[in-house]
C-alpha cells in the first residue's frame, strides 16, 4: 500500500484525514497533523549550492624523495568559490614494497 499526494495550497497548519478499508469492510481513520512551511526564498537556495570543489590554484609539481633524504614539499594557495572550509589529509602507507 502506498500514497502519494500532491499539495498546492497556502502555507499553513492543515489536518488530513486518512481512511483505511480492509477487504473485511473494516474501515479505520487516522488524523495527520500537517504544517507546510513557506519555500525557502531563491538566495537561501543559491547560498546552499555548492558550486565546486577547492582548488589547488597552481598544478602540483611532480615529487621525487629519495631514501635517506629529506624533502619539504609546500602546497600551492588552495581557492574555494563557497568558502567552503576544508582539510588535507597525507597517508603515505607503507615503504615496504620499495625495500
């Protein structure tokens, strides 16, 4: 059983009356509390979108490291169109395969 409804009223409190008729001829009424809120006005949608993922503003320059050596690599500017805030996370794993 499923229902499916369309609403196009007013904003408002509303209480609908749902009817269920068992093949026995049963029937059993339920009253729903319905609220309808107003639309969220177009700049709150246009601020809730996100428009893209941060940037690095320059390519990455390719790494090398070498055993035994120690290397200090800086990331370029990170752009992000939202502001949105973020985190870098660097999982290196195991060197053991390159022993």
């Amino acid at each position: 059983m499923g229902l499916v409804a369309s609403f196009a009223g007013e904003a408002g409190s509303y209480t609908i009356i749902v009817i269920v008729v068992y093949s026995t001829g049963e029937t059993i009424r339920y009253r729903v509390a319905l609220t309808i809120s107003q639309s969220p006005s177009a700049s709150l949608w246009q601020d809730l979108l996100n428009t893209g993922p941060p940037v690095f503003q320059q390519s990455l320059d390719k790494q090398i490291v070498y055993p035994g050596n120690h290397t200090v690599y800086s990331l370029p500017s990170i752009f992000d169109q939202d502001n949105d805030t973020w985190t870098i996370v660097v999982e290196l794993g195991s060197t053991v395969p390159f022993a």
